[in-house]
C-alpha cells in the first residue's frame, strides 16, 4: 500500500423510491439502476456519524468482451451532500479503506474506489492492465451519474499499479480536473521486463517474499506473469508500448503531479527521467540483477524517458533531497514494531503555471529489500487537492488528441493496436449507451464552463478527422443526441452540473 493510500455523471433529479423515513441519508440519492446494459445495483447503503458509505455491484466487461462483475464504495459528508454537488475524488484500482476515504471526506470530497472481496470473496483484485481498466471506467462513469456529485470536479488518483490507471483514466474520462499519480508504471515495455530478467536473482517463483534476497521485488513479479496471460509473452511487441501512459501523454490535458522515488525497486524512476542516475552498489545484490532502461526495453518507440515526451515549457521538476534524519525501512520480516516513526507526511510541491509536476524523491539508490521506498519518508499532495477542489477548469483540458478519443469512444472504436494473446484487439470500453451517455454528459458540462470552452470544443472538432456530429458541432445537436439517448434508456434529463 502506497503513501498515498496510507496518508491519505449525470445530475439526474432523486428518482422516486420508498419511504427512506429513519433510513441513511444515502439512501434516497444512491439507487440502483435498470433497464440499460450497465446498471448499477446497490448492495448496502450506511451511515457512519457525518459519513454515508454505500456499497454497489458494478457490471463491466473483460478484454475478450465477456460481462463481468466488480463492486465499488462511496464515502461522502452528510453537510457536503446537503449544501450542493460536491467534488469526487477517485481513487482507481486499489482499494482505499473506508477510514482513508473519511479523512478525504474530511475536507470536503465523495470518495470513491473499487471494493474487493464482497461477503463470499467474489469480487477478487483484477490485473492492472488488463479488466481493471474497465471496471475503474466504469465505477468512474457511475460516479459521474450520482444526483449530488459536481461532474466538472473530479480528481483522480492511485499509486504504483494505482498510479498507471490514474493516468489511464486521466487520458480516458472527461472532465478531469486534476490527477495524482504516486511511483506510476508509465511504461510497461521496460518495467514488465525488469521483472523477468530479475527471476533469477530474486529467486521467483522458488523463493518466496520472506527467504527471496529480493524480497519486495519477489512478491510483485507474478503481475508479469498474469500480464503474459492476457497480452501474450512478446516483451518486444507494440502492445506493451500502446498500453503504455507514455504513449498517450497527448490525452491528459489536465494538471497532474506525478512522484517517483531514486529508491524504488518495482518501478524504477528511470522510466521518469534519465537526468538523475542513483547507480547501485552491485556488492549489495545478488548476481545477475539488472536495471538499465535502453538494455532492458526491448520496444523501440518505448525507449525513451517520461520528461522526453513532456515540452519542457509544460513541466516542473522538483527534486527534494531525503532528510539527514529520515530512516530507513527495514527488511521484511523485521518484526512488528520495527518500522522507524517519520513524522507528519510533508506536503509535495508544484506548480501552479505548468500542466505537468513531477516530484522526484532524491533517497540515493535503492537496497535489495526496498519497495517503493528505502526511506520511511512520507508525503501527502494536500495542497494540489485544495487548489483543484473548488477552481474552474481552464478550457486547455480538452486537447486535440482527447477530443479525438472522445469521438472514438463515441462512435465505440478502440485501439486496435492493443491486442490480446491470441491477436485479436482487447476491448477497452464498456457498454455502449453508456459510453456515448457518458461523453456527451462531458462535452456539455465542458462547454458549461464558459465561452473559452465552448469555443475551444468548436474549434478543436472542425480541425479533428472523426464528426459523428457532422461536419459541424453544435451544442443544441449534442444535447439532442443526448436527451434521445436518454429517453432511450428511460432516464431522467440531465440538470446542469451545478458550478
């Protein structure tokens, strides 16, 4: 579980149910859908002192296409509820626990995040790049059509395999308002073969976590192999490059801030950058452990640094130095107790004027037992949150290249780049009413935001090459395919988004 974790739709009218007299006061506002592919069932709905949490079922497809179901919680203030559409924070792939999600509520946000396990164990953890990537779209779309959300604030967040789909999702939802991404896989070429050319030395899978002299290292390389099973064992194949952040950088438009750790050894921060090499003490490992970034990346097109791809005029990099008094993590299996205090997690800079931030975590090299972090040494990006939470948009979150896959999943057209073992392209989007519900929804709350949006939306569909608008937008024409599709599937109209 990262630092992160640790420290840290449609507005549609109440549709008219039971009495909820006596009853939580989610009760009424969250409601299970029907009468579309897609919907979403309640499962629970409680109420926590100021808190309501509710639990839903949330159906998805697989890669191959094949129904599936996944179960997301929602933890939002009673007061935030009742003084008008409140901002979400999603936190994608891994779960946050209800009591990390409370103190997110805390300062004014409906937390969400997928919700593993269910009563029997039937909602097990999905690979990162492969179902998990729907079911996060999906619980995202759901989020967006809650009564009381504010669908033009919505922050997305997750660290390590978490932070790969921050900025999935970033690239793939809209609006976003902001995204954090802590110690992100940005390029799957590299990493997954850092894992496999680290069997040997870690000892995987014949060691395990406690007896492997790459203990953390041990316990992750088996997401290489479920990887290999979705997406075939060709480490120099596209696929691995088109599934990679890296190559759709051009589709986050929103501000992000990104941390990496000169110590981690699952996702080495020289797929962030090549500026600041922390050379290991080979004495230290075992025989045979590499990590060189053009040696062990074996696509051409992914050979290359994150802040290669970022205009510099767009990017701030922060490189803060590791206290003299910070301490060290101790290996696994230390015992309980031994993890050294570190003090109150420090608040991450930023930039205010630049797109993107990337904060690098200058702790020396990593050790052999490192995880994401030699250094018990934590963070908190607070101050990136507050700014974002209440702030309109600038019109430059629409891109050209996010219009793009706008239209693409609007027309229900995936990257066919992207394909499965067996060859065939993977399915990357959900139910189609939805998807293109879902898009119009965010088209319309964009232009909303003022005129600089609307004309930026105009502009930027003439000069794109997929119209299923025609040769020009309107938005009187958006909000007739919407309210048509709407009808179609037995909802309400959509109320304004409520800036």
């Amino acid at each position: 579980m990262t630092n992160f974790v640790v420290a840290l739709c449609l507005l549609l009218p109440p549709v008219a149910g039971p009495d909820t007299a006596g009853a939580p006061f989610l009760a009424g506002l969250v409601q299970s859908e029907e009468g579309f592919d897609g919907a979403v069932e309640v499962v629970d709905v409680a109420e926590d002192g100021p808190f309501g949490i509710a639990t839903v079922n949330v159906p998805y497809r697989d890669v191959h296409g094949a129904p599936k179901m996944g179960q997301a919680r929602l933890v939002v203030q009673r007061s935030d509820v009742e003084e008008g559409p409140v901002p979400a924070l999603c936190h994608v792939h891994y779960e946050m626990d209800v009591n990390g999600a409370k103190k997110w509520c805390k300062p004014g946000w409906a937390v969400t995040t997928a919700h593993y396990g269910g009563g029997e164990g039937e909602y097990p953890i999905e690979l990162f790049v492969g179902n998990s990537y729907n079911l996060s779209r999906a619980i995202i779309q759901w989020v967006r059509r809650l009564p009381f959300i504010d669908r033009t604030r919505l922050h997305i967040a997750g660290g390590s395999a978490g932070g790969y789909m921050a900025l999935a999702m970033a690239a793939e939802c809209f609006p976003v308002t902001s995204t954090t991404a802590e110690m992100p896989v940005v390029n799957l070429a590299y990493n997954l073969n850092y894992l496999e050319v680290n069997k040997g030395p870690s000892q995987y899978p014949q060691q395990s976590k406690a007896t492997s002299p790459l203990p953390v290292l041990c316990a992750v390389t088996g997401l290489a192999d479920l990887s290999y099973q979705v997406f075939g064992k060709d480490l120099s194949a596209d696929t691995w490059y088109y599934l990679s952040p890296i190559a759709y950088l051009d589709r986050i438009a929103c501000p992000t801030l990104i941390v990496c750790s000169t110590g981690d050894m699952l996702v080495p921060h020289s797929q962030m950058t090549r500026k600041y090499p922390r050379p290991i003490d080979a004495a230290l490992f075992p025989e045979g452990y590499q990590r060189d970034f053009d040696a062990l990346t074996l696509v051409d097109a992914a050979r290359v640094a994150f802040d290669e791809l970022v205009p510099a005029e767009d990017l701030f990099v922060h490189v803060e130095p590791v206290p003299a008094d910070a301490p060290e993590n101790p290996p696994p299996g230390a015992g309980p107790g031994k993890k050294p205090w570190a003090g109150p997690p420090f608040d991450r800079p930023w930039s205010p004027d630049k797109q993107w931030s990337l904060l690098i975590l200058d702790e020396g090299p990593p050790l052999p037992h490192s995880s994401h972090m030699r250094h018990n040494w934590p963070s908190v990006p607070l101050s990136f949150l507050q700014s974002h939470q209440h702030i309109y948009s600038g019109a430059e979150i629409l891109s050209p290249a996010k219009l793009d896959r706008l239209m693409e999943r609007y027309v229900g057209h995936d990257d066919e780049r992207v394909r499965v073992a067996d060859g065939t392209p993977a399915i990357r989007v959900n139910f189609e009413e939805l998807e293109r519900l879902d898009v119009l929804t965010g088209l319309l709350d964009y232009a909303d935001m003022g005129q600089a949006h609307t004309r930026r939306l105009k502009r930027l569909y003439r000069a794109g090459d997929c119209k299923p608008f025609g040769r020009w937008l309107t938005l009187r024409r958006v909000t007739r395919e919407r309210d048509a599709l709407l009808d179609t599937m037995d909802l309400a109209p959509a109320q304004g988004a409520g800036h």
